[in-house]
C-alpha cells in the first residue's frame, strides 16, 4: 500500500472512500491530494481572517470542507465544518481560533504529502 494512504488513515482520513468516489484510481487521487495543497483558498481564507468579509470567508471554507470531504480527509473537513458553520450563523467570536485549528490539521496533511 501506497505509503502516503498508510499516513492519512494513521490521522483518521478515509482513504478507502475516497478511492471509490475516484473509482480505485490511485494516481488520479494521489493528483488531487497534491493539487489540493497548493489551494489558493487556504492563504486566502488567512488574509480574510484579518477582515470584516464575512460571506468571502464563508466561501472559502465552504470550498476547502467540500474538498476534503471528497479527499476523504476527516480531520481537516471536522475543523473545517466547524468554521464554516460559525460563519453561517454570523457567530464571529471564535473565528481566529477554530482557522488556527483548520489551519493546523491543513499543515498535518501538508507535511504528509511533501514527505
């Protein structure tokens, strides 16, 4: 087994459910979780962090929780849902802290790809 797959189910990613969304393809998927750390949207969503653009960073982390629903990543979509559920609400208070939380489990997955 693909050693990258042995680190993401060590974390708790679903590995075996992302592969059948992407029909066994190994090489498609293992594309897509490199693509999927040059995301724009994950710098983006930092800088707006410093701002009022409440709906722009809704839109963010809606776009990286529906990305790594699909990559089977569950500890960064389980972070994430969590900012974008704050947003949904307008509940502000604790945006910083649960971005530093997403952020973190980005840079797990991150470190696991660039090894």
């Amino acid at each position: 087994m693909n050693t990258v797959f042995v680190k993401l189910k060590e974390i708790g990613s679903d590995v075996d459910g992302a592969l059948a969304r992407f029909m066994g393809d190994e090489e498609l998927y293992i594309e897509c979780l490199e693509s999927f750390t040059e995301d724009e949207n994950i710098p983006k969503l930092e800088r707006l962090i410093r701002t009022t653009e409440y709906q722009e960073m809704f839109n963010c982390a809606h776009t990286i929780k529906g990305v790594a629903a699909n990559l089977g990543l569950t500890s960064l979509f389980n972070t994430t849902c969590i900012l974008v559920e704050e947003l949904r609400n307008s509940s502000y208070d604790n945006i910083e802290t649960d971005f530093e939380a997403m952020s973190n489990e980005f840079n797990i997955f991150v470190s696991i790809m660039h090894n």
